[in-house]
C-alpha cells in the first residue's frame, strides 16, 4: 500500500497529474473513500452543515473536530487525513499550537487554517513542530459574517490580487497545501500557477491541481446543492463506484466541467 504524503502530492503538481480529495466524518466512510484510490480525506468543519444541521460552521467546536478526526482516522489507510482547525480555534499563536495538536494526536496527518497573511507566523510555528498546514483561500465559511453570505470571491482584480498575493505567502511560511474555494475559473488558474503546492479547488474551476467536495454533496444528500457539485450518485451507482467515478473524472479533468464553475 502506497501512503500519500504532502511530498507525493507535489510530485503530482509536478508531474501534472490532478488528485481528488474528499470530506469525510467517520471511520466506514474513511474506509470506502481510501478503498476507491481517493488520495486525500478532509474532515472538514462542514460537519456542522452535514452531520449536526446548523447552517454554518461556526458552532463546529475542537472537541468535534478531535472526535470525528479519531473515527475518521481508524478508517483511513492510503490517504493523506487533513482536519480542519474549527471556528476561534486558532485566534491566538497558542491555542492554534495547543488546538493544531490535539488534531495530529487524534490521527491528522495536517491541519487547515482559513485565513490569508495574517496566519504566517502560526503556519511558520506549526510546519517548525512537525504539524504540516493546508491553507484556505477565496470564500471562507468561518468569515462568512464579513463577507456577507457564501459568495464567490475575487471578482474585481483588487480582490483577486489580495487573493494571489495571500497565496504566495501562505505557501513561503511553509503550507504545503492550498484550498481555493468559489473563485472565478481564471483566478483558481492564476493561483495554481503562481504557487509551486499543490492548489486544491472547490468551485474555483478545472485548472487548480486537485478538487475537493463534501461527501453528502457528491452523494446529492445535502440540504441545498451548490453550483459547483456534481451528484456522482445519480444514475444508480452505488456509493463505490460514485466515489470512483468521481475520483476518474478529476484525474481525467472530466470535473468540474463548465457548468459547475464560476466566471
Ligand atoms: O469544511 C470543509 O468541508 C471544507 C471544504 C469544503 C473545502 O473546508
């Protein structure tokens, strides 16, 4: 069994070749996502959407996080597990070391922070003791109160200037990797270009280097089905071969198709 690094990864952006990735929550999901080839699990904070039925991720708190991180950890053999560090978990240099590491005890192999410069000196600390970071960029659901509702971001060239330039140095205090969310196409190929990690797209276009979803939304189970998913269930698949036919169509470049991205 190969394990997926944060080195195999770049490999992959290096060699051209796209990845999917895939939020999961619990261990017999962990297990049929790893058995489908998926090379990354993300237990995403949209567990508070997902699994508890709020409408944010705001109420998603660490012990949450720690606890699905554990079951989604025994479940997990090949992929790469990233969790998310959740809502207030990382306002200060101290909580993100002692919070990043309570993740990496419950199983995390990485931890992903919201947020663009201003998370340098916490990304610089936690790659320094051993804990490896995935950035996150363009809508960020913890800042959902600024932006003012989950929009797409970067539209005007101001906007995506900030984005890029965020980018760049999210990935020179040592991320490893970078997830861009709901940006126009042009802009998550702009992003994936001026960045040497991989860059991991969710409504940000077919250009970015890998792709990520929430599981109940390629499963079409969600409460509400963003534009930029596709319901890999539809069609009578089973769970399996959904989660291997998106798997195909991501490294195929088949999804997300223009329908499913923004301009
Ligand atoms: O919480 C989550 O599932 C995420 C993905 C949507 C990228 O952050």
């Amino acid at each position: 069994m190969n394990k997926i690094s944060p080195q195999s990864l770049l490999a992959k952006k290096v060699a051209g070749q796209k990845f999917a990735v895939l939020t999961a929550y619990d261990a017999t999901f962990a297990r049929v996502i790893d058995a489908a080839g998926i090379d990354v699990i993300l237990v995403g904070d949209s567990l508070g959407n997902v699994l508890q039925g709020h409408t944010s991720t705001l109420p998603v708190t660490i012990d949450d996080m720690c606890y699905h991180t554990a079951c989604t950890a025994r479940g997990t053999e090949a992929a790469l597990l990233i969790a998310d560090m959740p809502f207030g978990s990382y306002n200060s240099i101290d909580d993100t070391l002692i919070n990043a590491t309570a993740l990496m005890q419950a199983g995390a192999h990485m931890v992903k922070l919201e947020g663009g410069q201003w998370l340098c000196e916490s990304i610089a600390l936690l790659t320094e003791r051993g804990i490896p970071v995935c950035g996150h960029l363009g809508l960020t659901p913890q800042s959902v109160n600024v932006l003012g509702g989950f929009k797409v971001q970067g539209r005007d060239e101001a906007a995506a200037d900030k984005i890029i330039t965020d980018s760049i140095a999210l990935e020179a205090a040592g991320a490893s990797l970078l997830v861009i969310e709901c940006v126009p196409t042009a802009l998550g190929q702009r992003i994936s270009e001026a960045v040497s990690i991989p860059v991991i797209g969710i409504g940000a276009g077919p250009h970015t280097d890998a792709q990520v979803l929430v599981l109940h939304d390629l499963l079409g189970i969600s409460r509400r089905l963003p534009k930029f998913v596709k319901n890999f269930l539809e069609g009578g698949a089973d769970i399996p071969t959904a989660l291997s036919n998106y798997r195909d169509a991501v490294e195929r470049g088949e999804f997300p198709a223009p329908e499913h991205s923004f301009d």
